[in-house]
C-alpha cells in the first residue's frame, strides 16, 4: 500500500467526520489552521528529512515534492486541519 493510498483514507474519515458537525462559517477555521500548519510541516518536515532523520522508501511515494518532502507528508496537516475545529465544536455542542 502507497502513502498516497493510506492518506487518502485517512483524510476522506477526517472530512466525513468534519461534515457530519461543521455548518456554514465554521468551515473557515480549517482554512486557518490549514494555513500555519502547512506553512509549518514544509519547513520542519524539510528539515527533518534533509538531515537524514527520516527517510521515505521512494517506491511508496508519488514522487512529487515541496522541497525534499513528498507531498504524501502534508496529508497529516489537513487531516489534523480538518480534525482540530470539528472536534472542538463537537465537544462545544455536547456540553450544552
């Protein structure tokens, strides 16, 4: 199984759960914390994997890359964008 695949799995659970409790206006806070995070994973995840500290078997991966990451590395980032807003909200909601 490729990254790209499992990422896909994973983002597609992040954006049904993300559906199923953001309304309207509330869609707007993955977008800000989609921005910071991905500006974040490009300049961390480069340098970690510059450094030699990770290292991605290139038979798993696409191929297409933001620096030296591969793109399959920024899947964590949405799904956490998607996740991080629509579990707060979740939570808002069962506590009223």
């Amino acid at each position: 199984m490729t990254y790209l695949l499992l990422n896909n799995i994973f983002i597609a659970i992040a954006l049904g759960a993300a559906a199923t409790v953001l309304r309207g206006r509330q869609w707007l806070l993955v977008g800000k914390v989609l921005g910071p995070l991905l500006i974040l994973t490009v300049i961390f995840d480069n340098a970690i994997i510059a450094s030699g500290i990770v290292a991605y078997d290139p038979n798993n991966i696409s191929g297409v890359k933001i620096g030296v990451a591969p793109i399959e590395d920024f899947a964590y980032s949405i799904a956490l964008a998607l996740l991080m807003p629509t579990i707060w909200i979740f939570l808002e909601k069962r506590n009223k």
